[in-house]
C-alpha cells in the first residue's frame, strides 16, 4: 500500500514537472515569434521566399499617375523635408500610395513622382500636382497620361533588368533641429555616389489607414502586457529587531480671577393676626485663635414664651452686591516607562531579468511612441527596390542608399537589404510587376508550431510621416536631369500704405518663387515724377522693361525723350511710333541733332545760364586748378563779343551777325585769356593743351555738325514731342556726356521759362514729361563730393548740381527714367532719389548690397538679386508695403521699323537742284524760300531729312531778312551747309602752292616772279579740276557753270570769310585770289 502512494507521489512530481517544461516552451516559441515581428527578422532572408504574383487588379496600370519632374525651387529658409511630408500627409488623407522613381542611363537622371489610387486616380493626382505647386512654387513638371506611363514602365523593362535589391529600413537624420545648410543626407549625395551607372530607383511607399494602425497599434500595447510578467522576477526574505525606551514629564499651572455686580429692587405689603407659645432651649460652643493661643468655651439655656398679636406691613427695597473670587492651581507629575524588544531583521532580494524580453519590450515601446507621433502624419509601409543589369551596380546602390539613410534613430527597426541576382529571374520579373505597378511585393512567411498561421510579408518597414520625407526626398542641389533653383520669397501682391494710385501703369505679373501668377503690378504712374532707376546686367531685360514701361506711360498721353548714347536700338523700336522724332549723330540717317549749348530762353537769366553750363563742363570734362576759372572767363568773353551785356542779361543787336556763341567763338578767345594772364610757362603750356583740345574738338567732325549753329533745335520739338536722341556715333564720352547735360540743362531751363511765362502752371504737377538717360553714368558718374586741399572736387560738385537740378524738376511734372548696367558706376542719387526702383539681374555682391538697402531686402531676397531670371524684376514704388518680384510682359514690337537710311543720289540730286535755284536767286539779288521748300518736299528724301534741309533753308531766310540783303558770306556758308563739303578743301593737297606771303615775297614784275605766277595758276588749275571733280561726291550738278561758281563762293568762305579766316599764311585764301583772278571775278 505504501509502495503505491509512493509510486502515484512520484508520478504527480513527473507530471508537474513535464507540464512545466511544455510551458517553458510554448512561451519560448511566443518570445521568439513576437521577436521575429517586432524585429522583423523574416526580411534577413526574404530574397529566399516565394513571391507571389501579382494579381490582375495590382497590374492595372490606369489606377497610376506619374509626372515628371524637371525643374524644382524652394526657398532657402524653409525647411525642405517639412514641405515633402505637407504633400505626403495630403496622399495619406486620400489613401493613396506614393513612388519616388529616379531613372538613370548613367549620364543624366530623371526623377518621376507617382501616385496609386484603388478608388480613385483623378483626384489622386490633382491632390499630388496642386500639394507639389502649392508647396514647392516654380516646380517645373510634366503629367503624363497612361500612354506615356506605360511608355516609361516598359523602357524600364526593357534596359535588362538582371538583378535586384530591397532596402528596408527606418530612416533617420544624424542631427536634430539641423540647418538646411547642414543636411548630407539629401538623395542628390545618391545620385552623386552612382554617377555615371545605369540604374533604376523605386522608393515606394503605400499608407496604412486608421483603422490597420490603431490595430497595430493595440498589438504592440497587448504584446507589452503579455511580455512584461516575463521581462523581471524579484524573491525577498527578511527578519526583525526592535528596543524601545519612553519618558514622560508633565508640569501645569493655573490661575482664575473672577469678578460679579448683582441689583435687585423690590416693593412688598403684608397683614398678619394670630397667638403664639413657645418653648426653647440652646447650646453653644465657641473657640478662637489670639495672639496667646487657643481659646474655648461651652454654654447652655432653656426657656418659655405666649401671646396674641395683629399686624400690618409695607415697604420697597434696593439691594446691590458685589463679589470678587481669585484661585490658583498647581500641578506637577513624572512618568516613566521603558519597553524593550528583542529580534534580528535581515532582508535577502534575488532580481531575475530576462534581457531578452526586455528588449522585445523596449522595441514595442519605441513603436508605440512612433504611432503616437504619426497620429498626425500618417504611418506608412516603405521599401526601396533598386534594379540594373548587373548586380555590382545594384548591391552599391542598395548600400550606399542605406548608408545614406541612416541615422541617430535608426536602430527602432533593424535594416534589412536583399538581393536577388540572375538566377532568381522569375522572382525578379514577378518583383517588377509589383514596384512598376506601385505595390509592394508578397511573399509568404512559413507557420510556425504552436498553431501560428501562415502570414503574407512584404519586404517593409513601418515608417511615419515625418520620415518619409527622407527617403522620399527631391534633391536639394541641382543634379543633372533635375534643376534645383533656391529663392528667396518677396511680396505676393502690391500693397499699398496709403490711398490707391489715381493714374496706375501696369507692364508686368507677380513672380513668386519662379512662376509667373496672375496678380498684375500696378505702380503709380505719376510717381515717375520722382523718377525712376532701372539697373540690370547685359542681357537681363532691363531694355524691354524700359520700353515696357515707355509704352504705358505713351498710353496715359505723356511724352517721352530719349537719350541713348550706347546701343541705338530706340530709333528701331519706337521708330513706328505715330510722330516720333529722330534725331541722330549719323548723317546719313534721320535728323542730325544740333544744339547749341549757349543758347538759352528769353526769360532765362544770361548769369544763371552760364553757371549751369559750367558745371555741365566740369561734369564732362577733367578740368583742375585754374580751368575752370579760365574757362568760364572765355564762355563770358563770348557772350560779349556777340553783344551780351552779361550782367544784365541784354542783347544788343548789330554787333554781331550770331546772337548766341558757338564753340568757335570761345575757342578764338581762349588763347587770349590764357596768354595774358599771370599764371607760369608750364601752366600756361598745361591749360593750353587741355583747354583748347577739349574745346576746338568741339568744332570738328560730327561735333562740329552738332554745336555749329548759333540757333539749334527748337526746345519745343525736344521737348514737347516724342523724341529720340542717339547718340550711339559718338565714340567720345566726354562729348556724350556734353551732349547729355546740354540736354538735361536745356529742358531745365525750357520748364523754367514755360513757368515763369505762364503763372497758372501748377507746382509739383503730375507727370507731364518723361526723359530717359541710358547709361546714365556718362553724365551722373558717381565720384567723391568731398573737398581737398590741394583743389576742389570740381566733378564731384558738379554731378551733384546735376543731380539736385533732376531731382528738382518734378515741381514741373517731369520725370526721369535713369538707366545703367552698373549700379556703382552711377552717382548714388540716382538710387536715393527715385521713388520707382525696377532692379533686374545684378551679379556684383557689392551692388546688391546697395540695392537691397535700398529696396528694404533682407538678406536673402538681396541675395536673390544676383539671381534673377531674364525679365524678372524686383521692383519697389514709394508707398508700397513690401518689394515684388514681377515678370515683365513680352515685348511686341508694336512700334518696330527699319532705320531710315538716306538715299545718298538722290540726296545729291536734290543738293544740285537746290544749288541751281539758289544760284539764280543769287544772281537776281531775291531770295525766295518757297521755291526751295517746294523742291525739298518733292523729293523722295526720308521725312527727318526732308525736315533738315527745311531747317537749313529757313535758317539762311532769318538772316537774309535780318539784313535786308543777301551778303556773299552767308550766301557761301548757305552753299557750304547745304553741300556738306566742309573738309573737301582740306582732303585735296595744295601742295606747291605758296601761301600769300611768300608770294608777296618774291618782287612784283621780276623775272622769277613771272615765271613763279606761271608755276602757282599752273598749280592752281590743277587743284581747281580736282575739286571740280570731287564736287561730284556730294552734289550732282549738269551745269559746269554751276559747278565753277559753287566752288568760287565755297573757296570764298574757305579761304576769305570762312572758318579759317583770310590771312597772309593760309593757302586757300592765295587759292581764293586766284581763282578769282584767273575767271575774271571780283571777290567783293
């Protein structure tokens, strides 16, 4: 009986103990399942999995959108992985899976975008194009349709797909809080890394729903509650010991003091009868204490009493008493006590942790702080394919992809890349089905024992929102394929600090981070009335947002004067323009311009005239030390001669047969100056050679067609017209820079006199008049104002005046467009005292620095002036918030014609009428304008060269008439002008020709004398056939008559009367004798 209870003992012990061993392994088999989910150890070897095909509705390729991505911008201070995942959370919302492609033929890399819908494609796609524009502006980009996708799918196919690799990771940037700056892990290092390889990348992506994450979600919380009984296992014993001691000790004290006031008040009556016996007896005893001691005492009485009485009684009562009662208490006690207990404490802790299940523990955790996190942004399932022809390229590329990705953070999930290579064909093929077609592809994962079901895998880590942009990133630099732009970001729109404008221009649109959008720019047309500085490299744009802005202001009915002394492309452009005047340095083309810088208005005082022009000398020319001084002395000495009372600013006719002077006027007078005054040898050396240089090659060439004429244009053509100015010939800056102030200073002056001649004119009217200055630096150089000691700074003072004179003719309503290719090369009025500010590409650092203070840019959009594309402008008005971006509207030629470039024979053919009729008009001592003017109108001449030969006729007729009679000078300087032969007599030698004073020198009569005069008519008649010959070249003449007396009166003023004056050692005037002598003529 024994033996059988031990038996059955023995056979319970077993059981337990092999029921704890099934336990034991049942729960190693779950840690090792949940590690194989949670680390995802199946993707170690899921290159040796079965993947399942892909099935039809995987493969429907119209549930695909896919765009190309050519061109990307972004602003530099925003964050560049906050707007991928702003476009990828709007893909999350719709359920969509999103695929980032980079296609490589080993020289360029073309990036694509795609998007997969179940349920709808369309609105999948609209959400990728607008999410990309709205949050990448001036994304540059190419939807394609299912045509072209499937295209692209098939080249894919068809490079020779050979091997494959499968990143699996979860991505994480090495640096917190980073800087853009200080981001590496952009996928340009990528493409940078597989240069020159033939490859194709597919980051793919597919989102997990609500739904799917809050039950991944709960799995990991139960899978912690499971595992954490197991993680840790604590065993405690202990004893105790103990001894208490007490003490006690109590005093109190106490103390009461009371005090009563009682009043009582009362009023009685009482009546009484009755008979009384009594009968007494008493006792007493008494004792005391005195001074000698104790005392006692004993007594007794007895005794006997009757009667009969009657009584009445009445009576009030008051009674008041007072008490007074004062204790006192004290008590004192000691108590003690002592307990005492004896025992032993011990305390004994064995800690078991089971590292294993920690960890799978920690991991859980990890994973259900990331879901916390992608409450907002999403969760998604994410796997990088990598595909090429041979499998060195693709195990580099899924390296150094992952490389790449990894960071600070990465360890949540571990990384996991697989390769499948040429004999995994098949695999490969139904891989390819899966990632062209936007899905991960499946495998199935072996069941486990325990009853675990087969599970089907894909090779993809769980990564959240704010990862994914990581992994799925556009580049950040440009690479090639993919142009990457940074950009600054002005003003959206054109806000205004006060009222709107009352006259608004407008010739551009918003430009925003490299798109054209449809908010126009509206400035303020009479602003322009503050002027305006436009400035732009070569080629940026900046002419045809010049004509741009010409044009609006054409629009509103105001003039404009243009001054071009670079390019002379305005003659072409606004050549169409419907009374446009030309007026050009080129004879052969339109008007020759002609001006006399000593002319001014009536009303204008003849002192105030010649300070201005002084400084429009000394902004042009280089003068120092005493020049300035000698020059202006010489313009004064001019004016007197031609009968100025210069204080007073009165002309005196008769005294002169020019009211104004010209060049040569002051030219003739200089050497006078400079010979009579006190200065040194070498100084008078010095001003001679740089004075008279300067002023007579103002009388030659093209300059002396330009400043001959004592009366120039009319400042009511320049001025209240439309005109164009070229003086694009020109190759002097120094006469450029004349020219430009001459006019600058002449519309002064015309608005001053409009003013003063009419009182009604308002002040500070709107805009009336616009002038350009291209290349304004030729007169508005920028140099120092500073003074020195050694002279003043005559240039620097100079351009200031200039300055100041623009700036204060806004009162007349007159606006100037100033222009130049370098900021710094332009004095800095030219920036500080503009209210319009149009600024195109501006490369030099230091300029953009000057320009951007002066637009109010920060930094950055400061920055970006160097970056401007063609035709784009940061543009900033007075009165405006903030500066715009805006895109100058394409030019359209509106007013585009061909220069007009004079027929040069039939020029010369009108020349020759003109000089046959003027010869008989001569001869008949009438001169009679019509009949020239009739001719020149009859021609087929261009209408400015028409104009011209008017002018110089209507010019002769004011002298004419001013004399009453046709002297022979003016009539020879008619002749002179109208042929244009002014260098004729020079081109031709008269060589072996004397002069008159070595003929005078010889004895009259003589031998040698005759035989000399024979050699001089001989010489004189050859150089006569030569010029009669070259008369050709410039007039056309049937009549040899007529051809002989044009020459003799040309000789005339050549050599008597003319620029060179007669004089004893002038050839032409022996020449003049001569001649005259030989055809029988008399010079009178």
């Amino acid at each position: 009986m024994s033996q059988q209870k031990r038996y059955s003992q023995y056979e319970q012990s077993w059981g337990k103990s092999q029921q704890r061993v099934n336990s034991e392994q049942q729960l190693a088999q779950g840690f090792n399942v949940a590690d194989v989910y949670l680390n995802r150890t199946y993707l170690d070897n899921f290159s040796a999995a079965p993947i399942i095909p892909a099935s039809r509705s995987v493969m429907d390729i119209s549930k695909l959108r896919l765009i190309e991505v050519s061109k990307l911008v972004f602003d530099e201070n925003e964050k560049f992985t906050d707007k991928m995942m702003s476009v990828y959370s709007a893909l999350h919302s719709l359920n969509s899976s999103v695929a980032l492609i980079v296609d490589s033929d080993g020289d360029e890399a073309k990036f694509y975008i795609g998007v997969r819908s179940d349920t709808n494609t369309s609105i999948a796609g609209d959400v990728l194009e607008s999410t990309l524009k709205g949050n990448f502006p001036g994304i540059v980009f190419n939807s394609m349709d299912v045509d072209q996708t499937h295209k692209l799918m098939g080249a894919i196919r068809e490079n020779g797909i050979k091997s494959l690799a499968a990143v699996s990771m979860v991505p994480s940037v090495r640096k917190k809080d980073f800087e853009m700056e200080e981001f590496v892990q952009g996928i340009e290092k990528f493409i940078d890394t597989m240069s020159g390889k033939n490859y194709t990348l597919v980051c793919l992506a597919t989102p997990l729903d609500p739904l799917t994450t809050q039950k991944r979600k709960h799995g990991y919380e139960e899978l912690c509650s499971a595992l954490s009984p197991h993680a840790k296992l604590s065993i405690a014993y202990g004893e105790n010991e103990s001894l208490a001691v007490n003490e006690s000790l109590s005093t109190s004290f106490s103390k009461s003091v009371n005090r009563s006031v009682s009043n009582s008040n009362t009023t009685s009556s009482s009546t009484s009868s009755g008979s009384n016996y009594g009968q007494n007896s008493s006792s007493s005893w008494n004792g005391g204490f005195s001074d000698g001691g104790w005392n006692v005492g004993w007594g007794s009485s007895d005794g006997y009493s009757s009667g009969s009485f009657d009584s009445y009684t009445s009576g009030s009562s008051f009674t008041q008493s007072f008490s007074d009662s004062e204790g006192t208490s004290s008590t004192e006690g000691v108590t003690k006590g002592e307990t005492k207990s004896t025992g032993t404490s011990k305390t004994i802790t064995l800690n078991f942790e089971n590292k294993g299940v920690s960890s799978l523990i920690e991991r859980a955790q990890s994973q259900l702080e990331r879901f916390k996190i992608c409450e907002s942004f999403g969760m998604w399932e994410f796997c990088g394919y990598f595909m090429s022809k041979d499998i060195h390229t693709t195990a580099l590329a899924g390296n150094a992809y992952k490389a790449l990705m990894t960071g600070d953070e990465s360890n949540v999930e571990s990384a996991h890349l697989n390769i499948w290579s040429l004999n995994q064909s098949d695999t490969i093929k139904r891989i390819v089905d899966y990632i062209l077609h936007f899905a991960h592809p499946q495998a199935e994962m072996p069941s486990f024992e325990g009853g675990y079901a087969k599970q089907l895998v894909t090779p993809t880590n769980l990564v959240s929102g704010h990862e994914l942009p990581l992994v799925m990133g556009l580049p950040k630099k440009s690479v090639s394929g993919l142009a990457v732009v940074e950009m600054a970001e002005f003003g959206r729109s054109v806000v205004y600090e006060n009222s709107l404008p009352a006259r608004s221009i407008e010739f551009g649109s918003i430009y925003h981070m490299g798109v054209v959008e449809k908010p126009r720019v509206q400035m303020d047309l009479d602003l322009l009335a503050s002027h305006c500085f436009i400035t732009g490299s070569s080629g940026s744009g900046k002419s045809y947002a010049t004509y741009q802005l010409l044009e609006s202001v054409l629009q509103n009915n105001v003039k404009i004067m243009i001054i071009e002394p670079a390019k002379g492309e305005y003659k072409q452009i606004f050549g169409g323009l419907k009374g446009i005047k030309i007026f050009t340095t080129d004879p052969n083309s339109y008007r020759i311009l002609k001006i006399n810088p000593f002319q001014f208005p009536d009303n204008i005082h003849l002192l105030s005239h010649i300070e201005q022009l002084l400084q429009i000398f000394n902004a042009s020319w280089p003068l120092y030390a005493a020049m300035p001084a000698i020059l202006k002395q010489a313009v004064v000495d001019a004016y007197v001669k031609c009968g100025w009372d210069v204080q007073n600013s009165i002309w005196i006719k008769g005294i002169c047969d020019h009211k104004y002077p010209v060049f040569a006027d002051v030219l003739e007078i200089l050497p006078e100056i400079i010979n009579t005054s006190d200065y040194s040898a070498d100084s008078k050396g010095d001003y001679k050679g740089a004075l008279l240089t300067r002023v007579q090659s103002m009388t030659v060439g093209i300059n002396g067609v330009i400043f001959k004429n004592s009366i120039g244009v009319d400042d009511s053509l320049l001025f209240d017209s439309n005109v164009v100015v070229d003086l694009s010939e020109l190759g002097s800056d120094e006469a450029i820079a004349l020219i430009m102030g001459v006019l600058i200073m002449k519309l002064n002056e015309y608005r001053k006199s409009q003013r003063k001649s009419n009182r009604q004119l308002a002040l500070n009217s709107r805009l009336q008049h616009v002038t350009v200055l291209e290349e304004a630096h030729n007169l508005l150089k920028r140099t120092s104002k500073d003074q020195n000691q050694e002279g003043a700074n005559m240039v620097g003072k100079s351009v200031e005046m200039i300055s100041n004179s623009i700036k204060e003719m806004r009162t007349y309503g007159e606006g100037f467009i100033i222009i130049d290719q370098s900021p710094m090369a332009v004095d800095t009025s030219a920036i500080e005292n503009t209210a319009t500010k149009i600024i195109m590409n501006t490369p030099a650092k230091d300029a953009c620095e000057e320009l951007g203070s002066a637009l109010s840019l920060n930094e950055a959009q400061t920055n970006e002036l160097s970056r401007l594309n063609v035709g784009v402008a940061a543009v900033f008005q007075k009165g405006w918030l903030s500066p715009v971006l805006m895109k100058v509207d394409k030019w359209d030629d509106r007013y585009n014609a061909e220069v007009e470039v004079t027929d040069q024979s039939a020029l010369r053919i009108l020349k020759g009428k003109l000089i046959i009729a003027l010869l008989e008009q001569y001869h008949d001592d009438k001169f009679s304008p019509m009949r020239l003017r009739a001719l020149i109108r009859s021609s087929d001449l261009t209408t400015d060269k028409r104009r011209e030969l008017d002018e110089i006729i209507m010019s002769y007729n004011d002298k004419v008439f001013a004399v009453a009679r046709t002297p022979k000078k003016h009539f020879g300087e008619l002749l002179m002008e109208l042929i244009g032969c002014e260098y004729l007599f020079s081109v031709i030698p008269t060589k072996g020709i004397p002069t008159y004073e070595e003929f005078t020198s010889y004895e009259s009569g003589s031998p040698e004398f005759t035989r000399l005069v024979k050699i001089y008519e001989k010489g004189v008649s050859d150089w006569f056939e030569k010029v009669f010959d070259a008369l050709s070249y410039y007039i056309t003449l049937d009549s040899d008559e007529a051809k002989t007396e044009t020459i003799l009166n040309l000789i005339y003023i050549a050599g008597a009367e003319g620029q060179v004056k007669f004089n004893r050692k002038n050839r032409l005037a022996m020449i003049c004798r001569m001649l005259y002598r030989m055809f029988g003529l008399s010079m009178k």
